[in-house]
C-alpha cells in the first residue's frame, strides 16, 4: 500500500428523488435568513420556483449567470447580494450557476446552497474560475465550497438529452484524471471508477428515456462521486487543455471536455497504466482498445460532439491554443510544457477533426 493523505471536505449531500422538498430545513440549518437565487437565463423559470417556495426568505433572483464566469458578471452578482441583504446564494443549474455562487463567496464569504440540475460536479469542489480579459484564471478557496448539496433527480428529467450526454462526459473527465493524480488516494480511487461506471451505465438509458428517474438518479449519484474526486486532488493534462480553449476561445464548457477526453487519456495511456485499467474496467470496455477509444464510443455512441471543428473551433486558432495550453502547465503523469509542444499540436489537430484514438 502506497502512502497517502487524505482531507475530507466539509459539506453535506442530501440526496434523492424529491429531495428539494428539504429545501426550506437546510436553508434554517444554514442560519440564513435571505437568499439571492441564481440561475442562467433558460433557468429562471426553476429559479423563480425556488424563490417562490422560499417565500419572505427569498431576497431575489439573479438569473444571469453564463459560461466561464466574466468578471463582470460576477462584480454584477455581488453587488446585487450586498444591495439586497443577501446572507446566502442558492445555486440551481449547472456549472455556470455554481461557478457565478463561488465568485460570490470568494469576496463575500456568503454560504452557497447548490441544487445541480446537470452532471458538472462543480458543487463539490473548492475550486473556482473567472475569465477576465479572454484568460481563465482558476483557484482553490475552502470559502467557495458549497455548505449544502441537494440532489434531486427528478430536477433533471427536463435536461435535453445532448446536454446530459455531454454532462456526463465533463464529470467522467473529473474522475479520469483523478485516477493518475499526483496526489491521488485510494478512497478517490474508488470513487473515480465507481463514479465513471454509473454515468457509464446511465448515459444509454436516458438517450433512449429521457424521463427514467433511475437512471437519472445513477447519472446524478455518478456526477457527485465524480465532482468529489475533482475537489479533493489535483487535475492535469485534460483539465489545462479544457481551460485553455473554454476560457480563451469561448468555446462550450461539457463539449470541450467531451471531445478532448479521449485524446488527452491515450497521450496519458502508456504513463499511467493502472488508471487505464480501471477506467476500462469501470466503462465495462474490455473488448475494446483502450481506455480512450471506450470514452471516445461512449461519447459518438450517445450522440455526443466528437470534434472541435463542430463546436466552434478555428483550425486558424490550434498553433495559439497548443501555445496557451503549454505555459505554466499542470503536473501530469507524461511531461507536457514548451518542449512538447509538437505534441500538444498534433492532440489538439486529432483532437480538431474528431479522429478515434487507436
């Protein structure tokens, strides 16, 4: 047995189908008095019956919320908590919701309630990012953590069917890259494969019925066990090589690290063989090649964006973004930095036209 540490990090999960019916209770055991709800736009109406179930506890609704976290749109939200007495942030969506309730706490120190209605697994991480001057800039801060987690499936029977697919494959990235991490253990061991096994289980189902709340519960227990994996060690390759073209390109969050995934685990295949085999043990791909071509099919099988070219990326762009990805680079099992930035190049070209790892 390798040594290790390991640091639990301090929330509470409440999950289960019709779990927002303890919404009001876990705002009272927060000591908070007036919630600013937050949202994305296409999510207001779900804020809005978040605020009204909250009733005289609700201080408002902000429902602005995008990608990638603009400075301005976080400066936007903490004046709106401080100018409505808001002593907490209720985070209902995705990782955008979430990402906008940690820019919040980070200078306010204000708790965040999260209620995930999609797979990122942002909610369990201490991690934060703002993207100012076309640069994603991220951290870790114990204050941006969320207090409470409320899962409730049936919460995400109405996420179409793509975003889920591309959901799921973001949180399966988290445990991926947790598998070969520096600072891995064996209790985040455990969780990455159990976690990518149950959204592995679960993706197929909802493409074919959407509105299976076992499955939908199997995704949402995946996404948490994967988002725990991100919040407790370090990221890598995939993780620098997704900042760098969702912060500095605007590309989707969940579609970037969909396509890149299984790129950036064949270029860490041979430099971290045990992660591998977990990882095809968990997406049950033991006839198949790889660990990267089973993430790559799980991906096309379901749906799934498999190339940059078709989510908005510029061949133009690919020498910049190799250029971008390989300053100040991540720790990862197989050397990447300026050295290697041929290589960098050509994962991001395969990576550009959609072309299956062998």
């Amino acid at each position: 047995m390798n040594e290790f540490i390991y640091n639990g990090q301090p929330s509470r999960v409440v999950f289960g189908a019709g779990a927002l019916k303890h919404l009001e209770r876990e705002i009272e055991l927060l000591g908070a008095r007036r919630a600013l709800v937050l949202s994305t736009p296409e999510q207001q109406s779900q804020a809005q019956m978040v605020a009204d179930r909250l009733g005289n506890r609700a201080a408002g609704i902000f429902p602005r919320a995008v990608m990638h976290v603009p400075m301005e749109t976080a400066r936007e939200a903490r004046e709106d908590a401080r100018r409505l007495g808001a002593d907490c942030a209720i985070a209902i969506g995705g990782g955008s919701t979430t990402g906008l309730g940690k820019a919040i706490a980070l200078e306010s120190g204000l708790p965040i309630l999260a209620i995930p209605t999609t797979y990122a697994g942002s909610e369990m991480t201490p991690i934060y990012g703002i993207t100012e001057a076309g640069l994603k800039k991220t951290g870790k801060d114990p204050r941006v953590l969320p207090r409470t987690v409320i899962y409730d499936p049936e919460l995400t029977l109405t996420l179409p069917v793509a975003m889920s697919v591309t959901s799921g494959m973001n949180a399966i990235a988290h445990a991926a890259e947790g598998l070969y991490a520096q600072d891995s253990n064996p209790v985040m061991d455990l969780m990455a494969e159990e976690g990518i096994r149950a959204i592995a289980r679960a993706l197929p189902v909802i493409r074919q019925q959407a509105d299976d709340v076992a499955a939908r519960g199997d995704a949402l227990y995946g996404a948490w066990l994967c988002g725990t994996v991100l919040g407790n060690v370090g990221m890598a390759l995939h993780h620098k090589l997704c900042h760098t073209l969702g912060g500095s390109f605007n590309l989707p969050h969940a579609e970037v690290h969909t396509i890149v995934l299984p790129h950036a685990i064949a270029f860490n295949s041979e430099a971290a063989p045990q992660a591998m085999d977990r990882m095809v043990r968990a997406l049950g791909a033991t006839n198949r090649a790889s660990a990267a071509a089973g993430l790559f099919d799980l991906a096309s099988d379901n749906g799934a964006p498999v190339a940059l070219k078709d989510i908005g990326m510029q061949a133009a762009d690919l020498d910049h973004a190799a250029d971008l990805a390989v300053r100040n680079p991540y720790w990862n099992p197989r050397r990447f930095g300026p050295a290697q930035h041929g290589e960098i190049r050509l994962l991001l070209q395969r990576a550009y036209e959609g072309v299956r790892p062998d």
